[in-house]
C-alpha cells in the first residue's frame, strides 16, 4: 500500500494533497471549497447550489459551451455536489491531461462569468431537481431524517427550499461566490499518476495569489420533532431512523463504526439477515454512518409494503437495542476480512482516493494512509466495541416515516 | 495483460485477462438467461431464480452463503436482464479457488419451498418499490409496446400476479432447462493465475451434466405508439422513448455508441444544450443499448409536467435535424475523447474489465482489450456514424409517457 501522501500548504490558506499511484494511467481529483449548504443564509437555503450551477457556466475566456467542450476534449468525468461544509468539484482524466484540466477549474473557480442571461436557466435547474426528490420516497424520507435529527444548518438538504430558490438574485449568488469561493479553507485532493514537483508548482500558478477571505461561523438552531409521519400515496412505507454516534475525529470513532459494520454491510450483517433474509420484510434494508465535524450519527432505513411496515419498524429497533447487548467476534472478524479487502481495492480507483484524503484533511486537519486505517481497523477488539456499546447504546432516535400510514413508535424510544 | 479461454469437457466456457499488477481479481459466472426466454406462465423466473440462488445448496444454508462470502470479505452480488443473469465477486487474489467454489456451488441451489416462500416476498417488495419509483414502470411498459409479442418484449421482474402464482416446480424446472454448463461462461479478470482458475472451475463445475439450452431468436418487428399513462401522484412527468438499432453482433455498434454520445450523452451533448442547461427538463438522455439480435437506442426525459408535449416536441426537432443536417467532425471528436476516457477509467478495476469481458464473451465469443477498444473508437469516421442514422432513424419511435398529466400532444 501507498505509505506517501505529499502535502503542501500554500500562504493563502489552499491545502495541496497527493497520493500517487504509479500503477495507474489516471488521475482524479477532488476540490472541495468552504461553500457548503451550512453557509446558505436562512433565507436562501439552496444558495451554495445555485452558486455551484452557476459557475459553471462560463469561466476565464471561455463561454458555457466553451467550458464544457474543453473539459469533453480533455476526456474529464466530472461532477459537482454539495455536503454541508463544502462544494466539491471533482474530475477524472488519463494523466497527461491533468494540467488542462487543473486550469480550466482554476478558471471555474476564481473567474466565473455568474452571467445574468443565465440565472433563469440555472434556477430551472434547481426546481427541476426539487420536484425530482418528491418522485423518490427513498431519497426524500432520508432527507427528512436528516433535516430532524441534526439542527439547523447541519441537517439542510443541499437542494434548498422551493421559495428561496425561487427567490434567489444574480447578487445573491455574487455575493455568495465573493464570500465563499476562497483559498482559506480550500482543499485540493489529487490522487494516481502525476509528478508532485510538476503538480505542487503548477498549482502555486494557477491558484498560488488567490486572495483568501474572512471566515465566519454558522449559527446553530434546534434539532427538529423525535418521530414525524409524512403521508405519500405509495405500495411502500419508508422506514428511517437516526440516533447519535462518535464523529470521525473522536477518539470512539473506529469502535463505534464497528458496531455499525455488525449491524450493517455484507449479507451476513445482522439488519440484512432478520430483517430482509429471515422476513422477507423488504427489498432494501441499510444502517450507515454520517459523520460532521464535531457530532456523527447513525442513519438506518427500510422500504417495505404499508401492511408489514410496523413489523419491519419493530424488527430494526430490536436490532438496535440487542447491537447494545455487543458483538461476537465472528462478526468482527468478517468485517475486518471486508474491510481489508475494500482498502486493498481503493487502491484500484484514483477517484476513491482523491476524495477520501480531502475529507480526511478536514475532519482531521491530517490524512490516514490506508496502511494507517488498516492498523487501526486491525486493534478493534470485541472487548473494545463492546464496551463502547455499553456506554453509548443506540437511543435518542429520530424516525421519520412516509407513506399511506403512521407507524407506532413505542414510548421510551423517541 | 493476457487473454487465456478453456472449454470444460461439458462445455463451461472459462475466460480471463490475467494481470499481474493488479490488486484484487474478480470473478463471474454469466449465464444466458433471462426475461426472454420465459413465457407468460413463468414471468420474472429468471429474477426470482438468481435471489433464490443465494439460498443455500445441499452443503451450505442461506446463512453459510452469506457468511462464507463476508469471511473473504467479498463485494458480491447479482443482476438478471433480459438476456442474462450473472452472479459475480471482487476478492483478493488469495481467495481465486475459494471463491470459485462458492460461486460454483451456489449455481447448484436447493431451491428448498419455504426458502422459496420467504424469498418470494422479497421479490414482491423489490417490484412494489420498483412500481413507487421513476419511471413507475414505464420503461417495461414502453420495451413491451416497442417488440409486442418478441421475447425482448417481456418484464425482467415480472408482475405481482405473476410472482405470486408462481410454484417452485416452475423454477425448479426453469433451472434444470437454463443452467447448463454449455449455457454459462465463468470469466475472470484482474490477478488471475489461469492454470489455477481452470482447476478450480473443473473441480468444483467438471461435474454439472450438460443438456441443450437453446433460446428463440425471432426477428423482431418494432412497432410505433405513443402512450400516456395516468400516475396522479407524480410530481414530474417521464418519458421513455425507444427506437431500433445495431444489434450486438453488428459493427455498427461502434458508431451506434458515438451518436448517442453525441446527441444524448448527459453532459455537453445537443440533447444536454436542448433540454439540460436550459433548466425545461430534469434528465435526458440517449443510449445504445444492444441485444443478441436486436438493438435499441433508448431516450429517457423527466420535467415538470407543464414542458413535457414541448419538450417531447424539442427532443423530436432535435432528432429531425440529426437526421437531415448529420453531426459535425468536431463534435465527433468530443464524443471519442469522452468515450476513451471511460474506457481507461472503467479498465482500471478489475470488476470494470470484468464485465466488459464476460459480456463481449455472452454476445459475440470475442475477446477484445483496452487498446482493441480505444483503436475501434478512434477509426469511426463520420460517415459510419452518419449511416446509422440512416438505417435506424431516430425519428420513429416508440413512446411512453408517466406522470400527472391525462393528456399528452405526440410530437410532429
């Protein structure tokens, strides 16, 4: 495995990381820039969005059209997406043409042309993909769960409220970029074949007097009801379920996410084998692990027909409380067999790693190697899950439900 | 890289491209069965069978299949689609022959009745789901009208009814006529010692007994419709669209793939500049999609119900255009970059490779490597690409809308 990852700070606050891959023939990489969703001013919700539809469309010398057929030319997948502390633009191309495409970012990110002619388009855009969400009651009852159980800004959705949207100006998205768009706080993750003298100099160009910002704090509100049922007209009920958990900086954080990995991942985890293969409850059953700076929490989530909805809700919560009860080591040793293999794979995708060491930068202020999260999951012992189970067990949860009908959620759980 | 095939004495087929420098090694059995070669009786079998053959075999119960793939710490799993359904796994290299073993066992299941019944549920929440999710359907109801009676016609799924009634006899029948060595390739990619391989798969599948599997290949006659269907609770309206095209064994799939890629790729394409940066529709998108046989170009849209007729109507206008005025060299250049750099980006997993090798094996007993790829993507002229359009225009179509809205005004 991969022991080097290069690092370079720039004076302006923007954090260089780079894993090479020499085996590969591509590179990836991943910006990630402090204009997350956490940052949409409460009437704008959606804004960080907007802005990243927007910049997008013309940078530098270029038109939108230009822009998009220069990126085609040079072969780059891209994509953009939200989280709640950052915009991420991220993209993946043969080697040779990692420096055209660095520069056309460069462009996107410090000389977007925000053209006016082209809000109505870009908020078209965002509607279109709110109206999506109403169609996918898998998608919006996870969406719902989040926007309960963190407070507010942490449990937005990044897509916004239909009104601000409908609201939001070219000087809300001007100011929001000026604010937003900053070196401070900027992580630019590069991983797979390059050379890091060449990558390291030709960033400081591109980015090096890039002028940095002030940065400001969100304010935080309150977590929203303990159990909601939205009525949709569906087949399904859709199950979600959130409690508490170590964030990813804490020291519990591998202990915590080893419980999480008995109960969920692979087919021989315990939400999978009572819920969908000894029942047949439902289709699709899952508990994963999100992760802020400072709290994290599990998400758990069903889909069953409306009829055996209840029992698939009792089935996850009595998984809950027995995962307190801890795990056998048998468990533990499938999951450490799943997760070694998952981390010799990473090293097959450049894009995996050019993600995972900017989010590691940030929650972190460092990066793991994958040597380094090996080791880690490699000491977890069943004494040591087992007694942080014991001190944290599952409780405190959010539910949320959507569908033809309300569900019982006994009392002590919510 | 190396390409090695072995034909079993009962003729399992066995494929790799061993690399050295890989990390992990992926391994799939494909077998050449699926939607269309089942009939009314037995509809969504193929479906229900690849759950079902999870479910244990006379030496392993449900729970040792599972548990055994987790001990390797596999990424596993399965899909059926009309033509095929394939149970495949990414391991590390020291797991070859375990997982190889377990594969091949798992490909002689019990099919034991109460597993079957369990089973069925499951299945009957997966087509619920289905029927609660975009497009609602839309797309069997749409590949259904396009070939009528022709078995690429029928639901991969299958109906509720159909799953319901469904003995465990039938499936258990449909296994014995469909599994048949002759009628399976086991490929590999990634780390792969071949010598080892091929011993592996002869200990554990030298012993499955072959009978003739055969599968009808009438030549279909695609009709033209246009449907709207009423779903009151959708917020958008969708649309899927399907025309003919080059079928699996034609070279002319090459260009097929680079026309879509030019008219409907979901970034930078006409189809993109029409509907997509404009903010008029959700997605839309243009797929060549190919089958033993026959071959389909596929348009997918979603919108706000309000622009759905206009924007059918600009989809329709973009199309004429193509068809009348042709695509530019410029614009074929794009797409070639675009798709070699998919080529390389999906090569580099082993699991990537593997279904490209195991899918050119299924459809047309050829090998072919990265290079192989990229030289054919880059030596399409425009005049290829142009003569495509000619023999399949996309301008008559099959057409399907789902949504909110009653009515729907056909494109001109």
């Amino acid at each position: 495995m991969s022991e080097s990852i290069y690092k370079h700070a720039f004076p302006n606050g923007l954090v260089l990381l780079a894993e090479p891959m020499s085996w590969l023939e591509s590179v990836a990489f991943t910006f990630s820039v402090p204009a997350g969703s956490v940052d949409d001013p409460a009437s704008r919700s959606g804004l960080a969005s907007f802005t990243c539809e927007m910049v997008m469309r013309g940078a530098g010398e270029r038109d939108n059209h230009h822009l998009m057929q220069d990126l085609d030319s040079l072969g780059v997948e891209r994509g953009e997406s939200v989280s709640d502390a950052h915009t991420r633009f991220s993209g993946a191309t043969v080697a040779a043409n990692l420096p055209g495409a660095l520069a056309l970012y460069a462009d996107i990110l410090r000389r977007p042309h925000l053209p006016a002619e082209q809000l109505e388009a870009a908020r078209q855009v965002l509607i279109q993909e709110l109206r999506a969400v109403e169609d996918e009651p898998s998608q919006k009852v996870m969406i719902e769960l989040r926007r309960r159980h963190f407070p507010d800004p942490w449990g937005r959705p990044s897509h916004g409220e239909m009104e601000a949207v409908q609201q939001t100006s070219l000087d809300d998205v001007r100011g929001y970029f000026t604010r937003r768009y900053r070196p401070n706080g900027a992580i630019l993750g590069v991983a797979g074949r390059f050379d890091w003298e060449a990558l390291k100099d030709l960033v400081g160009q591109l980015l090096g007097d890039w002028q940095p910002q002030p940065a400001d704090e969100p304010v935080e509100g309150s977590p929203g009801k303990k159990y909601e049922h939205l009525p949709f007209d569906s087949n399904q009920t859709q199950i979600a379920i959130a409690y508490p958990s170590a964030p990813y900086r804490h020291p519990d954080y591998y202990r915590a996410w080893g419980g999480v990995g008995v109960l969920s991942g692979g087919m021989s985890s315990r939400l999978f084998t009572e819920v969908r293969e000894k029942r047949g409850l439902c289709y699709s059953v899952y508990a994963s692990y999100h992760t802020l700076l400072d709290r994290g929490a599990v998400f758990c989530y069903a889909g069953t027909t409306a009829q055996r909805a209840q029992e698939t809700l009792d089935v996850m919560l009595g998984e809950l409380a027995r995962l307190a009860k801890g795990v056998e080591p048998h468990e533990l040793a499938r999951l450490k067999a799943r997760i070694k293999s998952a981390l010799i794979m990473q090293q097959e995708s450049s894009s995996a790693r050019s993600s995972s060491i900017g989010r590691d930068w940030y929650y972190l202020g460092c990066v793991r190697t994958l040597e380094e999260i090996n080791r880690r999951v490699d000491e977890l012992t069943c004494q040591g899950i087992n007694q942080y189970l014991e001190e944290h067990p599952p409780a405190d949860f959010t539910v949320v439900t959507l569908g033809p009908s309300e569900l019982e959620v006994p009392v002590g759980v919510s | 890289m190396e390409f090695r095939s072995q034909t079993l004495e009962n003729g399992l087929e066995i494929v790799a491209e061993c690399n050295d420098e890989a990390y992990s090694t992926a391994l799939g059995f494909f077998v050449k069965t699926g939607a269309r070669d089942e009939t009314d009786e037995i509809a969504g079998v193929s479906h229900f069978l690849e759950h079902m053959v999870f479910k244990g075999t006379p030496s392993r119960t449900a729970d040792d299949v599972n548990r055994e793939f987790d001990e390797m710490g596999a990424h596993y799993n399965a899909f059926t689609n009309e033509e095929n359904t394939v149970f495949y796994a990414a391991v590390l290299p020291e797991y070859l022959d375990a997982s190889v073993e377990l594969l091949a066992d798992i490909l002689r299941p019990s099919l034991r009745e109460d597993d079957f019944n369990t089973e069925k549920q499951v299945v009957l929440e997966e087509i619920l789901m289905n029927e609660d999710q975009p497009p609602f359907g839309a797309d069997d109801k749409c590949r259904a009208l396009h070939y009528g009676s022709h078995p690429l016609g029928r639901s991969v799924l299958g109906t509720e009814a159909s799953i319901t009634a469904l003995p465990v006899e039938a499936m258990r029948d449909y296994f014995q006529r469909r599994y048949s060595p002759g009628n399976i390739v086991l490929a590999g990619a990634g780390r792969i010692d071949f010598d080892q391989f091929v011993a592996a798969a002869r200990l554990s599948c030298g012993g499955w007994q072959p009978i003739a599997a055969g599968r009808l290949r009438p030549t279909p006659e695609p009709h033209e419709a246009f449907q709207v269907i009423r779903k009151e609770s959708a917020t958008q309206q969708y649309a899927v669209q399907l025309t003919g095209g080059p079928n699996a064994e034609d070279t002319d799939r090459y260009p097929a793939k680079l026309l879509a890629t030019v008219l409907g790729d979901d970034t930078g394409s006409r189809l993109y500049w029409e509907l997509i940066d404009s903010g008029l529709a959700e997605q839309v998108s243009l797929y060549h999609h190919e089958y033993e046989g026959a071959g389909l170009f596929l348009t997918y849209m979603s919108c706000d119900p309000d622009e759905a007729a206009e924007n059918l109507q600009r989809i329709a206008d973009v199309y004429r255009q193509a068809q009348e005025c042709g695509i530019t060299s410029d614009e074929l250049a794009q797409a070639k970059s675009k798709v070699a750099s998919r080529v390389v980006l999906s090569g580099e997993r082993p699991r990537g490779r593997l279904f490209a090798l195991g899918g050119d094996w299924v459809q047309r007993r050829q090998y072919r490597s990265i290079r192989d790829d990229l030289e054919a993507v880059s030596a399409i002229t425009l005049q290829q690409a142009l003569s495509v359009l000619q023999r399949y225009p996309l301008t008559r179509s099959t057409t399907v809308t789902i949504g909110p809205l009653e009515e729907v005004r056909a494109p001109e």
